[in-house]
C-alpha cells in the first residue's frame, strides 16, 4: 500500500465526495 493510497484511504472515509472530485481532477489532468 503506497502512501498515496493511504492518503485516499483517509479521504474515503472523512469525504467520499471529495474523493470522487479528487479522481474526476485526476482523471482530467
């Protein structure tokens, strides 16, 4: 499990909304 990860994993579980915004930005770039 990369850090990177770990980091979304943190994010799935305060704000699963921005986590969909966060991979939609990711996506985009």
């Amino acid at each position: 499990m990369s850090r990177q990860d770990a980091c979304y994993a943190l994010f799935i579980n305060r704000e699963p909304t921005a986590l969909a915004a966060g991979f939609l930005a990711v996506y985009q770039s």
